[in-house]
C-alpha cells in the first residue's frame, strides 16, 4: 500500500489487510532490498539506516505505532474507508484487583505500577508482530491480523499472551512485584478500523462479536492465567486435547465459548 498511486478498493484493502494482496508479495520483495531494520509491518519499507532515512525524505517515516509506517496509514486514509471486516485474533489483559492496588498505592505509584504493566505488555504484543490497539486504565488490547502477523495470527497472539504472563509475573515485573494480569486470546471476524482525523489514519482499531468476546474472557481470567478460545487454539494448531478445559457463560450469547488454560492461576513468581 505505502507509495502506490493506484485507487484503492475495499476489496484491495481487505486482501492488504488480510496479507494476501496480488502486490503485496512483490511491493515487500522490493522493499526488503534497502537495508535496514527494523520495517514497516505492512509494506517492508525500512526505518533504520542509510534505507530508513532515504525513504522518510519520500513520507515514509515510523507512525504513532511502532510497527507502521505513515505512508501505509496515510494511503489507507485517502482510500476513503473507514475500516475492512477481516479475520483477526485478539488479545486482551487487563489487572486484577487494580482498585484495591490502588488504595495501598500512592497516585505516583499507582501510576508508575501501570505504566510499567504498559511497557511489559507493549513489548510483548510487539515483539510477536502485533498491533497495540488500547491501553486504557488497567486494560490493554493487541491486535493480530494477516497483513501485520502473518497467516499465522492466532498462534503469533497466544506466544505473546504467554511471554506477557511471563514477563508480568516476575518478581522484578516492577518495584513492588509481578502484575497480576489475567489474559483471554481469541479468534474471529472483525471491523477493523482506522482512527484518524482530516483523511489521515493514526492507527487501528476492532469491532465486532469477536471483540466483545475476547473482554469477556479476559474477564474471567484468574491473575496469571491464559485462556485462550478453542477457535483460537484450533487455529494455531495447538495440541490442546490434553490441557484443562472450560464452559464460560458469555453475557449476550446464547451459547457458552470453551477455552483451554495454557497457563493456570498461580504458576508461580520468577526471579
């Protein structure tokens, strides 16, 4: 997408979304001939070195995150789309307890015990090719889709909930110990979205059932736990037959959603 001329369709940008563009192959290819890392997750442009900054002299500098560049953002916006339905896997943590932690916790504190659980999860969600869509209070959201994670979506976004559960339940997770996140990785079709003003696109964004969905898992996650959807897992084509399985009752469905437990409640405190 980034540095074409072409008039884009929905239909264009719903396969360059989805990673499987007729383009996209060759466009990467011809990216990846300019050094260096790190590179725009869609497009393969470089950010770095003697490549990095000839092509930023062209408009294509790093956006607001880290994994796009504003080129890809800024030709998405003048497609005039607000968003493509595509499929996608979510990730959703947030910190349990965090109004009694923040009574213990001076505002300073708190504050800096939730910018530390921001950092932690940002780079666990980036380093597996993920798009950081929220942090919001104690809650954080990564996106996994075709165009930035690769077909494999769903098993990139189950690596990164279990390195942020890792990372989290250090001892040294922060000054006054691991954070105790439950954490919900689940799988489907989704609006995806592109936030922005005055035709320009700043980021993305989901919506839909899946969405939803992933909240409410989250939800019920104990600290330290991953659940993911059996959709999700089949997806990754985890063994999960042999793992702890469970019926939850999602408010609004009429239908319970199974999860497997990748990783249980109290798995332990690491150095």
């Amino acid at each position: 997408m980034g540095g074409s001329d072409q008039k884009w369709t929905p239909e264009d940008v719903r396969l360059y979304m989805m990673g499987v563009h007729p383009g996209l192959a060759e466009q990467r290819a011809r990216f990846r001939r300019f050094p260096s890392e790190p590179r725009c997750k869609l497009c393969m442009v470089p950010f770095g070195g003697i490549g990095g900054a000839a092509f930023r002299l062209r408009g294509f500098a790093r956006s607001s995150n880290p994994l796009l560049c504003t080129k890809c953002t800024t030709e998405l916006g003048k497609s005039g789309l607000s968003g493509v339905e595509i499929p996608c896997t979510l990730l959703f943590s947030d910190v349990r307890g965090s109004t009694a932690l923040g009574e213990r916790m001076t505002p300073s504190d708190f504050h800096a015990f939730l910018d530390r659980f921001y950092k932690i999860a940002t780079k666990a969600i980036v380093d597996h090719d993920g798009v950081v869509d929220k942090l919001v209070g104690d809650e954080v959201i990564g996106l996994f889709f075709g165009g930035v994670s690769g077909p494999d979506h769903a098993g990139a976004a189950i690596r990164a909930a279990l390195d942020l559960a890792d990372r989290a339940g250090l001892a040294r997770a922060t000054p006054m110990g691991p954070i105790p996140i439950g954490t919900a990785v689940h799988t489907g079709d989704v609006f995806v979205g592109a936030t922005g003003e005055h035709g320009t696109v700043e980021d993305f964004t989901a919506l839909g059932d899946a969405v939803n969905t992933t909240a409410r898992l989250a939800s019920a996650a104990g600290a330290g736990e991953v659940l993911v959807s059996c959709t999700s897992g089949r997806a990754a084509h985890l063994p999960i037959e042999d793992r702890e399985h469970r019926l939850l009752e999602i408010r609004g469905r009429s239908e319970p959603i199974e999860v497997v437990v990748l990783r249980g409640a109290g798995s332990g405190v690491t150095a």
